[in-house]
C-alpha cells in the first residue's frame, strides 16, 4: 500500500519540475517581448492588437483539457497583460497613468448641493467646520464651482446604504476632470416635520427628496397622503416653511426644522436605522499623503470575454481589496464604465503602483479618481 506522504511528496516534485520549466519558459516568453517591443518601435506598431491576442487565447485554449478552458483564458490573459507591460516597459511608455503630485490643502469656499439644512451642507459642514459654504442647485454645478475656481472644494453624495449609488454624481465624476480627495459617512435620521402644533391627521402632502421619500416608505405606507419629489430635503422643508399650512410636512433633518422654525412631527421615520449617506470631497488636483488609505479608479475595458476579470486580477495578486465597484452605461451601447474603490491602497506604495500600471494595461480607458484617507468618519 502506498504510504500518502511518500505519493504527496512525488506529486509535489513533479509539480515543482513543471513550476521549474514554467518559470524558465516565462522568462523566455519576457525576453521575446522585449525584442517585440523594439520591433513594433522600429515599425511604428501600436503595442496592442486585439487581434492577435485573441487568436493567441483561443490558440491556448483549443489545447487544454475540457474542464480547464476558463482557467486557460485567465492564465493567458495574464501572460498577454505582462507581455504589454514588459513591451511599455522596453520603451519607457509606462506613462498610461499619471501620479501627480500630492498638493496641500488649500483654503477657499466650500460649495454642496442644495440650500442650508441640506444633507450636503451638513457633511460639509462637518468635514470643513471653518470654512465657509456655498450652496448651488445641481450637482453639475458643484462640480462647476469647483472647476472654474468658484470653490476650492466641493461636497456630494456618492452612495446610500439602503438606496445604492447616486448615478449622477458617478456620471459627473466620469465627464469632469476633478479628484476625490476625502470622504465621510453620515447618519441619516429622518423626521416627518411641519408648522408648529400640526396632528398627523391634518397632513395631506408629504415633500421630500425621492430618496427620502423611499428611505421612508414603512412609515409613508397605508397613509393617504400624496408624496411630491423635491430637489432636496431642505428644500421640502423650506417650502413647508414658507407655505405655513398645517396640511403640509416634509421629510428632512432635524437640523432643517430648527432652520427653517419647523417642529419634529415624528423623529427617526426611516426604515433602516442604520441609514447612511456617503459623501465625497471633490476637488481640482489631487491631494495624499503617506497616511491616504483608499484609491478610487475609473475605467473602461476592451471588448472580449473575461476582460473584467483581468483587470480584477491584478488587485487581486497585489493582495488588494476592493471595497466597492460599480458599473454605469458608457457612451455607446453595450460599454460600461466600471468605478472601483481600493481597501488599504496608497499610490505612494510601490506595490499599490505596479497593481495599477498592470490593471491600466488590461484596460481601453483607465483613470485615477483619487487617493485619499478615510480614517476618520464623523457623524453628525
């Protein structure tokens, strides 16, 4: 009878001879690329040929066993990433990511979305107690402000808890030429507020921010009342304010009721108690440091089976989690523009940098949106 540990110990020698050949065929692979490169230079050939990359897969997988074809598609997407990577390399092309350099933070107005009392003026009243804030109405025009000097910084949502991701914000963040360069999570208690001395059973119309609304929907159901779509909470609770009519409420802060001289009709009305909003510093340049913590990129991949994957991947060998991706509908039909938040990332890190450079390969479009600290996480 066989002794296991004697038949592991062969079966780990022979995988070791194949490690062994692997590694000396790779390097040979590598050495190749190099000579590549100085052709395609020579010729004036684009490092990438979709084409040929796909034949070489498909190549590879017309060889291997029926249940290791999907592994044989990664393994060579793989070897394809580190060829271009050797070949930018060979021609000190390894410019597909720029790592500007990181800018102090400056003094200046910061802008938000909305008016005071606003979930946004509350964040970045948090996140800048001393500056001054400046409201604007849309969220294009934070990112206005913030680009035509307007504000130094600007303050917008990003994603909820309970409702996801605000499209909009994520859709500005591909089309305008700014950085992430803070963030912070708050809690979102909603309140049902009114004029003074109002009953729950005079209330006809309830104003609020669609997502407040939502946020709210085990409190708002079985109530005949008709629910109306603001552009903030604030502002629901502003016009409430201004109408003085017992008839209407709005769902906002307790901080906008205490504003706008509105009395709390029903406190913490939201369905998930644990409600959260994250909110992110947008701003002209880049700003990091040794302590930044997150990276968040942007990008776009090419056009073939698994290609997601192989930008994953390289995270993934670096040893780097992601914290949350998200995909939002490109500028043609059937492309995607995919944002991913690295865990514990800085691109002062060598190891953070070649992750990226090797993901930015794998990619038609691939951008830095920010690295920054979330360390801190304040409440309001």
């Amino acid at each position: 009878m066989t002794n296991p540990k004697e038949e592991l110990a062969k079966l780990r020698e022979r995988l070791d001879k194949v490690t062994a050949d692997l590694t000396l065929a790779f390097n040979e692979r590598q050495r190749i690329s190099s000579e590549i490169a100085v052709v395609k230079a020579n010729g004036n050939i684009a490092i990438t040929d979709d084409a040929r990359e796909q034949f070489v897969v498909d190549s590879s997988v017309a060889l291997a066993d029926a249940d290791n074809k999907a592994n044989t598609v990664t393994f060579v997407r793989g070897l394809i990433a580190l060829s271009k990577i050797r070949q930018n390399e060979k021609l000190g092309l390894l410019n597909a990511l720029e790592f500007a350099p990181p800018r102090a933070r400056i003094d200046g107005k910061i802008a938000y979305q909305g008016i005071a009392g606003a979930w946004s003026e509350q964040a970045a009243h948090t996140l800048f107690p001393d500056s001054e804030l400046t409201e604007r109405e849309y969220f294009a025009d934070v990112f206005d402000a913030v680009l035509d000097g307007g504000a130094a910084y600007g303050v917008v949502p990003l994603e909820n808890s309970r409702a996801g991701a605000v499209g909009d914000v994520y859709d500005l963040l591909r089309r305008n030429a700014v950085y992430i360069v803070g963030q912070v999570w708050l809690d979102i208690t909603q309140c049902l507020v009114g004029i003074s001395g109002t009953q729950l059973s005079e209330v006809r119309e309830v104003f609020s921010h669609e997502q407040g609304l939502s946020q709210c929907n085990r409190f708002l159901r079985n109530k005949n009342w008709e629910l109306t779509a603001v552009s903030n909470t604030a502002v629901a609770a502003k016009m409430v304010a201004d109408k003085d009519n017992r008839k209407l409420a709005a769902i906002a802060s307790r901080r906008a009721a205490e504003l706008f001289g509105l009395e709390v009709l029903a406190p913490d009305i939201a369905d998930d108690k644990g409600n959260k909003t994250r909110f992110i510093v947008i701003a002209k340049n880049p700003e990091y440091d040794e302590h930044s913590d997150t990276v968040t990129v942007t990008f776009s991949t090419n056009h073939y089976s698994g290609a997601l994957v192989s930008v994953l991947q390289a995270f993934m060998l670096a040893g780097i989690n992601l914290k949350r991706i998200e995909s939002r509908p490109g500028a043609v039909p059937n492309n995607y523009r995919f944002f991913v938040d690295m865990e514990d990332a800085n691109i002062l890190n060598p190891s953070t940098r070649d992750a990226l450079i090797q993901a930015a390969m794998q990619c038609e479009y691939f951008e830095i949106l920010g690295c920054y600290s979330t360390a801190e996480q304040n409440k309001i």
